[in-house]
C-alpha cells in the first residue's frame, strides 16, 4: 500500500532486498497486521512508519494479484496526495535502512521503463498513476478507499492469527 504524491513527485523509497541481493525503488508498503484491518488505515501507518508523512486525500490506484497461478496474494494501492509531515517513528529493522526520496512522475516513468524500477507493486501502482494523470488530465477517475476489494487476501492473517492463539499480528 502507498504510492504518495504530491506535485509531480512521487515518494519512493530505496531499501536493501535480500532475496534479489540489491536495494530496489519501492513505494512504500506493508502487510495488513490484523484480521479485518482497514486496508486504507494500514497504508496510512506504513507511510508515516516509512517516511514520516501522511496525507490528506486517499483513493484507489489499481488492485494487484501478484502471481495467481501460485498464491492469493493481492495488493491495493493507494494514491496518497496533498502530503505533509507527521512524526515517524524510530525505525526499526527493514526501515532503518531505507533512503527516501522525491522524485518527478516523468522520471519515475522512465525508472520503470528503462528496468530502474522492478518491484511490481511499484510498477503497476507508478503506470496507474502515469495512465490516470496523462488520460485524465487530472485524478477523476479513482476509486474511493471504500470500494469493493474483491481479492483481498485473508489466508494470512488468519494462519497467523490461528498459529498464534491471536496474540500476536502479522508482521507490518
């Protein structure tokens, strides 16, 4: 969940990923930690954890299935706009590590295009915003963060939730 925009720029965030040995361009992003969790409430909290910003506008960029063939994985992401700073919290982990930054929409397209940016997430969140900005002229067409989110991933949670007597969330 993310995708934060905010005058042409879009925030990315450049971490370390172990299983492709590199650091790859993302936008930020986390796992719903709780059953039932408002998926817009998590990437509000992913965001300010990630890069100490929140938003005052929220809509739907483009549901994702991952890879259907092999899991239920699916992703929403958002379109985070007119951002302002908020306090993060010490970060922990992954995001000790992440460098941020703004980056212009063209340029960001380009990233994608020219294989700068991989992580699919990213990419399908970045095109969407690409397509809505240069078809519309503007943002008109998204999605409210209370529409219908048809594969929205359950099994997750519930093998954590079941593992750990639900004591304990998923990680975010």
């Amino acid at each position: 969940m993310g995708g934060p925009h905010d005058e042409d720029r879009v925030v990315l965030i450049h971490q370390y990923r172990h299983p492709v040995g590199r650091r790859l361009w993302e936008i930020p992003a986390g796992l719903l930690d709780e059953p039932g969790e408002d998926p817009v409430d998590a990437a509000r909290r992913e965001l300010a954890e990630e890069t100490g910003l929140g938003a005052r506008r929220w809509s739907v960029l483009v549901d994702v299935v991952l890879s259907p063939g092999f899991t239920d994985e699916s992703v929403r992401v958002f379109l985070a706009e007119d951002l302002y700073e908020v306090d993060r919290p010490a970060p922990e982990d992954e995001e000790a590590d992440l460098e941020i930054e703004r980056i212009p929409l063209d340029e960001v397209v380009s990233m994608v295009l020219n294989g700068t940016i991989v992580n699919a997430t990213a990419v399908a969140g970045l095109m969407a915003l690409a397509a809505a900005r240069s078809r519309m002229g503007g943002v008109g067409e998204l999605r409210d963060v209370t529409a219908p989110w048809v594969d929205r991933p359950d099994r997750f949670s519930e093998r954590k939730r079941s593992r750990t007597g639900g004591d304990e969330a998923a990680r975010a």
